[in-house]
C-alpha cells in the first residue's frame, strides 16, 4: 500500500540510495554506542549480499552474450 504512495521520483532515489549504498564495500551499520540488533545486522547482510549477486548476475549475463555473439560471427564466417 505504502509502495504505492510513492510517485516515479521518490523510487528512482531510493533506489539510487541503495545502490549508491551497497557499490561501496561492505559497512555494517553501527550506530555510536549502540550496536544493532543481530536481526537488522542479518537483514544488512541479507541486502547486501542480494545486491552483489545481482551484480554478478549482470556481469555474467553480458560475458554470455558477448561469448554468443563471437560464436555466431565464427560459424557465419565458416559458412
């Protein structure tokens, strides 16, 4: 319900912050004095983990294509 509260611009800077958030190398988030619970801890962990698998998902998403576009070209020029 609250998702669809949010118009186009507030989603793209939530998204933007998290991604901005999560490029970095793994932070913990420790407030001063007081650690967080293990639960928000996990739930971190969780995103951040979530996140770089998707990055590599990406990545090994391009190489495929990359590695099927020399394979059409090579069997093209054999014909």
């Amino acid at each position: 319900m609250a998702q669809a509260l949010l118009n186009d611009t507030a989603v793209d800077a939530i998204r933007d912050r998290y991604r901005t958030l999560f490029a970095n190398a793994f932070a913990p988030n420790i407030r001063f004095g007081q650690m967080p619970g293990a639960d928000e801890r996990v739930a971190y962990a969780a995103e951040f983990a979530a996140y770089r698998l998707g990055q590599i998902d990406e990545k090994l998403g391009r190489l495929i294509e990359i590695m099927e576009r020399r394979t059409d070209q090579s069997s093209q020029v054999r014909k």
